[in-house]
C-alpha cells in the first residue's frame, strides 16, 4: 500500500465518490441530492475546455480553461484524473481533491467511464456508482429535456451513452449500479451505497 492511499482512507472519514452515467441520465440531479444528504459531502469542480453554456456557473458547475492552460495542467500533473469527452477535455484538479479527503470528507466526482478507471487505478478504495437510465427512450427524451443543445448534438450523446453503459459493466471500475427511474428512489439507494460503504472503512480503520 503506498502512502497516499494510508493518508486518504484508511486514517479517517474521506471517501471518494465517482458518479458516472450516460449524459442526460440525472447524474447532475442525483448528485445535488446526494450533496445536500450530506453534510460533510463537497463536489469536485472539474476543469474543462468545453464552452460554457448558459445553463453554467463558472466555478460552480466547472472551471472553464483554454486548451493552453489544460496542457498546463496536465503537464504539471495536478489532475487526479482526465479524459477527452466529445471532442474535449475533462479533468479533476488533485490537490482540492486531496485537501478535502485529508479533511474526512465526501468527495464527489462526477466523472465519465474512461477517468473512472484511472481513478480506480490510482485509488481503489474510491467508490465507484454508475447511474443507468430506466430505458434507452427514457434517456433521449431527458437529453431534450434540457435544452441546452441541438438535436445533432443530442443524438451524438445519445449513442456515446449506450456505449458507455457496455464499457461501464466490463470496466470493473464501479462498485454499484443505480437505476434513475423515480427521483427520490434513486437518490435514495445512492445514499444508501454511500453510507454503506464509509461505515464499512470506517469499520476497517479502527480494527
Ligand atoms: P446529467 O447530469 O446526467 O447530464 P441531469 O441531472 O442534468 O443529467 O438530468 C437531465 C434531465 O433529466 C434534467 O432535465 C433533469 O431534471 C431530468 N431528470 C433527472 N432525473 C430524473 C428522473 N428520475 N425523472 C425524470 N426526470 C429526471
Ligand atoms: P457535460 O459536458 O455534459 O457537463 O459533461 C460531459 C461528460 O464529461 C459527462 O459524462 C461528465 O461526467 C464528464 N466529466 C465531467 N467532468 C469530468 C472530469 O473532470 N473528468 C472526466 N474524466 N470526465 C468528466
């Protein structure tokens, strides 16, 4: 074990939390409530060269970045993890992440399949959770609901998102796999794994 996986699980309450899902499956949603169930939980701001729609916050939703400054970023190795969705670039800055886990708390990255896995590979103890859609046309008709972009763009999204979920079951990266039917009911399990998972570490650390 090296000594930064002894510093951020196994010697107090930080956990990292990876939700992942196809665009559009409420990963966002289920996230706030997850955020607002716990008290002690933060939600990694990721940076990314994707533009900003109208729908985000700066600083809130992402840090918005050149790809300069991404190049930047990568070269000096302060992400934790990055990947290219959609033709851009996604990524999770270290050392909040690191910071927040030193401080015990919940960390949470919304994050897609191929940086799920290097977070994994990097630390295991993170817990993986997928979110899966009720059905394929339940997913195209939430990816309209929001508006925000054109249906070309939409149908893109919707066929990276079925193979995302065949990745995400071979992968091995997650730990569980929630069903975003009802609301409530999937927020609910979601806190249900989460609360599962830190008392079993919790659990460890003191035996
Ligand atoms: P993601 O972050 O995965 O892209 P969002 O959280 O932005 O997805 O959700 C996409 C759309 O689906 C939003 O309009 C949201 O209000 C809606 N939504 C999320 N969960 C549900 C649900 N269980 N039932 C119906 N609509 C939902
Ligand atoms: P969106 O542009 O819809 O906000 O996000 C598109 C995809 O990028 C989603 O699958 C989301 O989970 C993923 N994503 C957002 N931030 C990060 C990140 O920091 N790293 C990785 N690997 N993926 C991210």
């Amino acid at each position: 074990m090296t000594p930064e996986r002894r510093l951020h699980t196994d010697t107090d309450d930080g956990m990292l939390l990876i939700i992942s899902g196809p665009s559009g499956v409420g990963k966002t949603t289920i996230t706030r409530g997850v955020e607002r169930a716990i008290s002690d939980s933060v939600f990694s701001v990721s940076a990314t060269t994707r533009d900003k729609t109208d729908a985000d916050v700066e600083g809130v939703d992402y840090r918005f970045v050149s790809d300069e400054r991404f190049d930047e970023l990568v070269e000096s190795d302060a992400l934790l993890e990055w990947a290219g969705v959609f033709g851009r670039r996604y990524g999770t800055p270290r050392a909040w992440v690191d910071e927040q886990l030193a401080r015990g708390r919940l960390v949470i990255l919304e994050i897609d399949v191929e940086g799920a896995k290097q977070v994994k590979a990097r630390m295991p103890d993170a817990f993986g959770l997928f979110v899966l859609p009720p059905s394929e046309d339940v997913l195209l008709e939430r990816l309209r609901s929001r508006r925000r972009e054109s249906e070309e763009l939409i149908q893109k999204r919707f066929s990276e998102a079925k193979r995302e979920i065949r990745e995400a079951h071979e992968c091995g990266a997650y730990d569980a796999f929630v069903t975003n039917d009802d609301l409530d009911r999937a927020i609910g399990e979601a806190l249900e794994h989460v609360r599962t998972a830190r008392g079993r570490r919790r659990g460890e650390s003191v035996s």
